[in-house]
C-alpha cells in the first residue's frame, strides 16, 4: 500500500498536459526518432555483427567487409599472463598493429574480462581505457564488474593506426581517509580472455610484387596468418623444391607470428598457385588473367625454356583476396621464380603486378628474418639480454610492473663450475626511499639477489655481479626483475605521489653460462625445441626431405607443411628436396633425413627395414604391449599416422624421421602431429601412434644414444660432479693401491 501510495502522490503532483500539448510532444518525439533511424538501425546492425559478450564471432571467421572479428588478448595478441594491478594506482599497456589492408569502420569494441577487489570502494575505484593517448571510457569498480565480467569499451575507428597502443589505468581504494596505499586489498585483475572485436572493410588490392611478403601474407596481421596453396596433383623435382622455396619462405617472413599454411584452396586466405601449365590446371587458368603487356604465352612461347613467372591476381575463389602464381614455361623456371622470391636482396625486375625471371643467384642467401629465438640462449657462453630478444626497459611508480625475462635452452643441459654468472645493469631515480625500496631478482620463483636502492640521488647506471646457483637452471628459465618504489613521504594519511618514481634495466646486462648438451637420441619429443636436431644448424643444410618418386597431393602437402616450419625455425629459404631412388650419397652420409612414406610408397624406406620398426608388424605389436602396457589393434594399425625416428645407418650422429601411414588421411595425422604444437607436445619416445582423435602413442622402440657436446675431459669432471661419493671412492682405491705399490716398492729396496 505504501508503495502504491507513493505512486499516487508522485502523478498527481505532476502538472495536467492540455491536448494541444500533447499532440505537440508526440510530433516532436517522431521527428527525432525519424532523424535517428539511421543511427539505431547501423547500431543494431553493427549489435548483431559482433554478438553479445558471450557469443562472438569466432577469431577465424574472416568477413569480407564491415563485419566483426574477434582478437583474444592470450592466443591471438601473444599475452602470456593476466594483467594485474596492485596499489592505488597503476596503468599497464599493450600495443597492436593494424593490418595494412583493413579499412576501419564504426562498431569496433574491446571486452575487458574484468575482475577485482570486492573490498574496493565504488565511488573512488575505477578502470580508464586510452587508444593512443585518447580516452576512450571510465568505468566505475563495483559489484556488476567484480567477478569475471566483460565490460565493452567502444573503439573509435579514427583513432587507430599502423601500430597502436592501449593504456589500462585503475585507482583504486578501500578506504575514504588514510588508506594503507599499499594493502593487498587493492588489486584489479585483466584476464587474457579479454578481446578487441574491429569492424573493418577490405582496402583494394595492391598488387605489387614490390611489397611482397604482402599482401600474401601481412607482417602487420592480428592473430594467425593463413595461407592457402594450390598444388599440382604429381610434380618434377624443381617444382616439388619450389614449393619447399616458397613455404620456407612465407614461414621465414611470418617468424614467430602464428602460421598455418594449408591445401584448402577454397579457405578464406591468400592464395598461392605453384607449378606449370601442364602441371597444374589452375595456373593454366589464372595465366588468362595476366596483364596483356607482359606477352606471356603458356608454354613460355619465345623464351627460353627456363624462364619463370611471377604475378599477382586476384583470388579465383575470394577476389578481394591476393593470388601469387609461381610459374614458369618448365619446372626449371617455376624453381627460378621461387628461388627469385625467396631472395633476400629483390630484383627490380619483381615490381609491378607480374615479372618474368630469367636470372636469379643463389649464392651467399642471406636471412630473410631473424629466427624465433626470442627467450632462447644463443650458443656462445657469454650473452647478454639483447642477445635474448629483450630491450632496455624503464618501468614506473609503487605498482611497477615486473620485468619478464625468459632465458630457456635447449633440453640435456649441463652447466659447469660452482656457479653461473649475471651481470646485472640497472638505474632508478633519486625520488625512491632509501630505507625501503629495492631491486629483486628471482629465477624460476626463487630469489637470487636483492639491492637496497639506497642512494638518495638515484644511480642512472649501477652494475654489479650475481651468482645463479646450478641446480635452479633448467631448460625452461624465468627470470624476474622486480622494483619495490617507494616514495619518500609515506604514511597511511599521506598523499601518494608516486609518479617520479622509476626503474630502469638495461639490455646491457649479461649473463655466463658455461653449459653444454648431452641427450639421448632418438626421441621425438626434442622436436618441441625448434625442431631440434633437425633444425639445430640454422642454414638448415643439414637436413633434407625425401620423397617417393610418384608425388601425390598427400606427399605435397607433408612438404608444405614441413618446410613452412624450417622457415620459421631456421629465419631461411630452404628447398633441400630429394626423390627416394635418386638421393645423392654425399647427402645421405651428412644430412638428417625426414621421409614421408603416406601410402608405403617411398622406395627409400626398404634401405631401412632393418632399423624401422614399423616395417615389422609382429615387432611393431610386441614394442607397444610391453612399453604402453597397450595393444595396437588392427584398426588402429590401419588408421593411425606413425612418426618413427631412428639414428642414421649413415650418418654418424644424424637421424631418420619417417612420417607413415596407410592412407591420405592417416598420413595428414602424422604430419600435423609436427605442424601443430599443441601436438608436438605430447610427442615421445622414438615411435608415435596418432589416432583420428587426435591421442598419441609414444614408446622408445630403439635404445638411446648419447648425443654429446661435451668433450671427453669434461665429461670426467660432469661424473666427478654429478657422483662425488663414487668419485671420492674411486680417487680412494686409487691411492689405496698408489700407497700398496709404493710400500712393495720401497721394500725392495731395502732387501738385500
């Protein structure tokens, strides 16, 4: 009754509207509805384009013009960890590119999956979002955002450029009055869930060999580039190694960006088309829509017989997409005109939409981009974190962001000496606490060294010498260097004022390591490390392909996939391609070898029958029961892909990796149990089953062999380390005797 009385009261203290009065709102309220229309239907549009906050489009769905498309900030924007922040106030940033043939449309919007304190006050709690030093939104920290929500943050098309950058700002507090400005209540959570969803329109193509590895593949992209190849069904040695030349090379330019190359011809993605007329129908095709001047006949015409052709047209399948042709009038030229676009220094013949190659040199091929060795230790002993792909960084205030170092290896590691060494080179500012402030450095979660930032005037450059005791090293370390800054004035009723407050490392800081490798080979699971060995000389000349005389789209394919990852291992062209009954001697007594066998094809294979299991299948049987306790059923023989490594007959120190099955299908399985990494992960053992539900296998179906860097004398000094009782027991019977054999010694020389 209450309520219902207060209703009453509040419409009768309203004033009484006249007809005319009325009639007058009501027109005014369909004029502006009518001059808004436009706006609320392109609203609703761009609402039903990008979903609501549960259901968006998928991060591979890619539209042809103004819809949307969502960018994870974990597995698209590469961001290893949530963001957190802690104290008062803190801002964290993460820059983006912007793909060069988007246009930006209206609706764009960033969800931040949010989560904080509950014990943070609404009124005084808050998250800003800036794009490029411009506001975007304030948002209030209160119980609708607190437990794992997405908040939507318009993006402003105008703003974006080719390479952008969003600052995440939050205040935060608990309390009105004297607030503890460092309380672990104080903290806002930005998980990797978090997403941008940009609408954008398709610029018009630019084909322009000149911008190559554009527009087939944009080093400027978000998320993972994809690109699709049309392969001949069977093919010559030339074409087969130009298809090996073109994948390496997209995988060299992509280097640690996501790659995913594949024979979908009909997949929404650049598209390239290698071989021949005669070998491939659709370069036949595509061939109709070069540019009249370029007086290309198929066949070649009046060129000479090597001749190759590179061009660029539109899509067949997607014409706002970019297709290469890598032809040639034989397959000597379809090799020329790959090896011409893998070349690091471009000819000027290769501007404009189409170029004929009739010359090319391969010598001295240079890198067409550094590998993906961010967070990797070089070979030499002494690097510093320039060489691990780190720069100088300066991190600000109370909150100050811990600086990430990762310094992984590969797997056998073994350090020499007491201890390891860090040269640790850093500054800070003269507006720090002395008594409280100080620099923390952990690895692998425990701490090695902690400086009192303790000089009033700041230090812009201090070095000093830190131990890294051996046992914290491992193949995957973490180092972190953390600024505890505090200002000077500090008090729970003091003002924090926090902004001149700065800590600086610098990518001068060294590290010594004095390690080397000792594994056990064959084992599949290496290949989670860069390919490693196949991929271990970075030129990667140590490694070939063998494959069975008659290609197929199965064995192709195998061959893309494959030398797209030499690519990006290796920053390299690489074409080191061979059929089964024509593998040079010299190659197979210094190369490792990878043979794709997808239907008991490749000749090849009968030279290793007594090393394979797989070519015994009472062994094959036997070796899975007693190593997996499991049985490989028929089915299962039949279905599966098999990857099998052994130790060359050949090549000392130099291995066989054998991709097998009985079908397309199966064989697909094993390739992509190497392509995709989430499966590469669980690769073991020398021999690997992959089941069309994607479970792997693994058992060591052949005994390890030590593969060793480590010289003779230091591998004495590594078992006097790793078993001193052993060595102390030894070194005693040695003396032991030493003294019996001189007592007898002496002895006899006193006897008459």
């Amino acid at each position: 009754m209450k309520s219902r009385d207060r209703q009453d009261n509040f419409y009768s203290s309203q004033p009484k509207r006249t007809f005319s009065q009325i009639v007058f709102y009501l027109l005014l309220t369909v004029i502006c509805l009518s001059a808004q229309a436009p706006l609320y239907a392109a609203n609703l549009a761009s609402d039903s384009s990008q979903g609501t906050a549960k259901a968006l489009p998928p991060s591979s769905s890619t539209p042809t013009g103004g819809q949307g498309k969502a960018f994870f900030f974990g597995k698209d924007l590469l961001i290893d960890h949530d963001l957190v922040f802690h104290g008062q106030q803190a801002t964290q940033s993460i820059d983006f590119s912007w793909p060069r043939n988007w246009l930006p449309r209206a609706g764009g919007t960033l969800y931040l999956h949010l989560s904080h304190s509950p014990g943070l006050i609404p009124q005084l709690s808050y998250i800003s979002v800036e794009l490029n030093g411009t506001s975007l939104k304030t948002l209030r920290l209160d119980a609708s955002n607190e437990a794992g929500t997405d908040v939507a943050v318009s993006i402003n098309p105008a703003l974006l450029k080719d390479y952008n950058s969003i600052a995440l700002k939050v205040g935060q507090h608990y309390q009105e009055d004297c607030e503890d400005p460092y309380s672990a209540i104080l903290w806002t959570q930005v998980g990797r869930e978090s997403r941008f969803v940009f609408n954008y329109a398709q610029a018009p193509l630019a084909l322009n060999l000149q911008n190559w590895p554009f527009p087939i593949v944009d080093l400027r992209t978000l998320g993972k580039s994809e690109v699709a190849f049309a392969l001949p069904q069977s093919t010559s040695l030339e074409t087969a190694r130009a298809i090996a030349e073109v994948s390496s090379a997209i995988g060299a330019h992509a280097s640690y960006r996501p790659l995913d190359v594949t024979t979908d011809t009909r997949a929404v993605a650049p598209l390239i088309a290698v071989g021949t007329a005669q070998e491939s129908s659709l370069v036949a095709l595509l061939e109709e829509k070069l540019p009249p001047d370029l007086n290309w006949q198929a066949g070649g015409g009046n060129l000479p017989q090597d001749t190759g052709l590179l061009a660029l047209v539109p899509s067949p399948f997607h014409p706002n997409l970019a297709c290469l042709i890598v032809s040639g009038n034989s397959s000597k030229g379809v090799l020329k005109a790959a090896q011409a676009l893998a070349s690091q220094e471009l000819n000027p013949i290769l501007g404009g939409q189409a170029a004929l190659v009739q010359k090319v040199s391969v010598k001295n091929v240079q890198p067409l981009s550094a590998p993906n060795t961010k967070g990797l230790m070089p070979s030499s002993k002494n690097f510093s974190l320039r060489d691990l792909g780190y720069n100088t960084t300066t991190v600000h205030g109370v909150s100050a962001e811990t600086l990430v170092v990762d310094a992984n290896t590969l797997p056998g590691i073994k350090v020499f000496g007491q201890s390891q060494k860090l040269r640790v080179v850093f500054g800070y500012s003269a507006q720090v606490n002395p008594d409280l402030s100080a620099f923390e450095i952990k690895l692998n979660k425990v701490s090695l060294r902690s400086y009192a930032l303790s000089q009033t005037a700041g230090e812009e450059h201090h070095e000093d010498l830190v131990e890294i005791p051996n046992q914290l090293l491992g193949t995957h370390n973490r180092f972190e260097f953390i600024f505890h800054l505090y200002p000077k004035r500090i008090g729970k009723c003091e003002p924090l004022i926090d902004k001149p407050l700065w800590g600086t490392l610098y990518d001068t800081t060294k590290f010594e390591i004095d390690r080397e490798y000792l594994n056990g080979l064959p084992d599949l699971s290496l290949l989670e490390y860069q390919g490693y060995p196949f991929c271990q000389d970075k030129s990667g000349d140590q490694t070939s392909v063998v494959l069975p005389s008659q290609t197929n789209p199965a064995t192709l394919g195998g061959l893309l996939k494959l030398s797209s990852l030499m690519g990006q291992w290796t920053g390299r062209s690489w074409s080191n391609v061979y059929f089964d009954k024509s593998l040079p001697e010299d190659v197979r007594a210094k190369s490792n070898l990878i043979v794709l066998d997808p239907a008991r094809q490749n000749a090849f294979v009968q030279s290793l029958s007594t090393v394979l299991t797989l070519n015994n299948s009472e062994k094959l049987e036997k070796i899975f029961v007693s190593k997996n306790g499991n049985e490989l059923t028929v089915s299962e023989r039949e279905h599966n892909g098999f990857l099998e490594e052994v130790l060359s007959p050949w090549a000392s120190g130099k291995l066989v990796l054998l991709c097998q099955a009985n079908s397309i299908e199966s064989f697909n399985l094993a390739i992509n149990s190497i392509f995709d990494p989430a499966l590469r992960h669980e690769l073991r053992g020398s021999l690997a089953s992959v089941s069309p539900e994607l479970i792997i296998k693994g058992v060591q179906a052949t005994p390890l062999s030590s593969a060793s860097t480590i010289s003779p004398w230091r591998q004495v000094m590594l078992f006097i380390s790793e078993n001193p009782w052993i060595a102390a027991l030894l070194i005693f019977l040695a003396i032991f005797i030493l003294t019996a054999n001189l007592r007898k010694w002496l002895a006899s020389r006193k006897s008459p």
